[in-house]
C-alpha cells in the first residue's frame, strides 16, 4: 500500500506508515537495531488498524508478524492487542530465534 507525499506530487508515491513499520521491522538484525525500531514505534499512535489487519494477513515472515505484535505490546497501543492471531496463522507455539549481525540472539516467543 502506498500514499502519495502530502504537498507533493500525486505520482510520487511512499509506503503507507503501516507498510512502513512491517518494513522496519523487517530489517531488525540486519542493520536495524531492535531499540531503534521500539523507538520508532513507540511514536506510531494512529496506525490504521484496517490496514495493519490486511498487510499482516498477507505477511508470510514470522519474525515480522511478531515483531510488529511485540513492539505495538510493548507501547501498550490497543493495535498491538489484536495482532496474536496473525502469529497463530503463520506459527502458533513455535518460537523464533536468530542471530543477529551484531552477534545478539534474538528470540520472539509465540
């Protein structure tokens, strides 16, 4: 899903601040440090819950799916209550873990 940059050309378009966080988090371990993408999201009060819905139920990576989960828990947003059943499509009671580059573990729990 994409916008179009407010006071800008209708052709020019950016991802959506839903998209946006799916792709944040996507990078987490990969360059993208867990803290920045808390931080990052601690800000996102008026996500589109509609929207996050439909991008979710599209997402196949867990990690993304549980850190989007994670990250709207721990802000304590009412978005991040709703999420568990995307976990549970893509993994339910599987945990998820990784190295990161930085030689960090990072584990998401079911």
């Amino acid at each position: 899903m994409a916008d179009s940059l407010p006071l800008g050309h209708p052709g020019v378009l950016v991802s959506s601040v839903e998209r946006g966080l799916l792709e944040l988090v996507s990078d987490v371990g990969k360059g993208q440090s867990l803290e920045e993408a808390n931080n990052l999201a601690v800000s996102l009060r008026t996500l589109r819950v509609p929207v996050l819905d439909e991008l979710l139920l599209h997402c196949p990576r867990v990690k993304v799916v549980r850190l989007v989960r994670d990250l709207g828990l721990a802000a304590g947003y009412e978005w991040g209550r709703d999420l568990q059943k995307h976990v549970d499509r893509i993994s339910k009671g599987k945990r998820w873990s990784v190295l990161t580059k930085q030689g960090e573990r990072l584990t998401l729990k079911p």
